[in-house]
C-alpha cells in the first residue's frame, strides 16, 4: 500500500511539472544583458611544456 502511494505521489509531481514547463511565458520577462563581444587581435601561440 505505502509502495501504490509513493509511485501515486511521484506521478502527480511528475504531472505538474509538465503542466508548469508548459505554460507559456512572456518574453518581456527574460532579462536583457549588456554584453557586447571583445575581438582579441593578438596571436595566442600554444605553449608546450617539456618534462
């Protein structure tokens, strides 16, 4: 009986997280980021290491 009531348990909770993945969200509630990307012009040249 304690084993019919975990597995119900877990279905349900299983249930609402797809209905609350589901609900659709507005897009105004993303934040917006200041990033802006940095183009490096110096040559990075690998460094091997000798034991």
């Amino acid at each position: 009986m304690l084993k019919l009531a975990v597995v119900v348990v877990c279905f349900s909770l299983c249930g609402a997280g797809t209905f609350i993945v589901s609900t659709p969200q507005d897009e105004k509630s993303q934040q917006k980021t200041n990033v802006m990307p940095i183009k490096n012009h110096k040559i990075v040249r690998p460094v091997w290491i000798c034991a």
